[in-house]
C-alpha cells in the first residue's frame, strides 16, 4: 500500500506549508533516501531467508510518520523551539521509533537486534523532526 504514505507524507508537507515552509522536496528526498538505506541495513541484519521488501519498508516507514502530521499541525499555532517543545518533539520520535521498530522486528524475527534496528530508524525520523521545528 503506497497511497497512505504518499498522503501522510503530502498532510505532512502541507502542514509545514501551512507556516510558510515548502519543504515537499525535502519531505520526499530525506524519506526515500531513508527508506532505501534503511531498507539496506534491515536486510543485512535479517535471518538468511528472510527480507523485507522495499515497498514494506517504505510502507512502514510511511504511516509511522503520522505523528509528525500532528506534531506539524501543533507547530501551525505553537513555538516548538523552547523547552516544552523538545519535549514534545522528543516523543513524537519516541511514537514513530517505537512503531517503525516493532513492525519490523516482529515482521521479521529479530527481537534481539531491536535497539540495532532503532538506531537508524530514530536518525530517519530526527531529520522529519528537525524539518518542523526550524
């Protein structure tokens, strides 16, 4: 399914746009140069037989960006570069780390290698989070 991280992606885009940030060229060149090397690094890891496809990852990736709709949506009326909103930035990476990270470690057996497969799921959604703040 592409068309729901398309729209998240374009709701996120929007939102920014929104506050006088165009950043649609960012949104999807960050997000598909995260997914593929993502989607790398999660089948160098994996179990020999079982890998995840590109499109699931991108899938995954994808609607677990969700909370940065919100997050952009709360950056529309609020000042997010102080203190309560790190907080609040903090845990909507916190939200989408822990989503992205659990489909993929129980998609593909590997509930040892879940802090390695966080890892650099939390830097792919630090440059969405830093995206809404500056």
């Amino acid at each position: 399914d592409m068309a729901g991280p398309i729209l998240v992606a374009v709701m996120f885009g929007v939102s920014l746009l929104l506050k006088r940030k165009v950043e649609f060229g960012n949104i999807y060149g960050f997000g598909l140069t995260g997914c593929i090397g993502i989607y790398m690094i999660i089948n160098l890891m994996s179990r020999r037989g079982q890998y995840v496809e590109l499109y699931s990852c991108i899938s995954i990736l994808g609607y677990s960006l969700l909370p940065f709709c919100i997050l952009a949506a709360i950056s529309i009326f609020a000042d997010l570069n102080n203190l309560v909103g790190c907080i609040v930035c903090a845990l909507m990476v916190a939200w989408s780390t822990i989503t992205a990270t659990r489909f993929f470690e129980y998609g593909l057996d590997m509930e040892d290698k879940k802090y390695l497969i966080a890892y650099p799921i939390i830097l792919f959604y630090s440059v969405f989070m830093l995206l809404t703040i500056f």
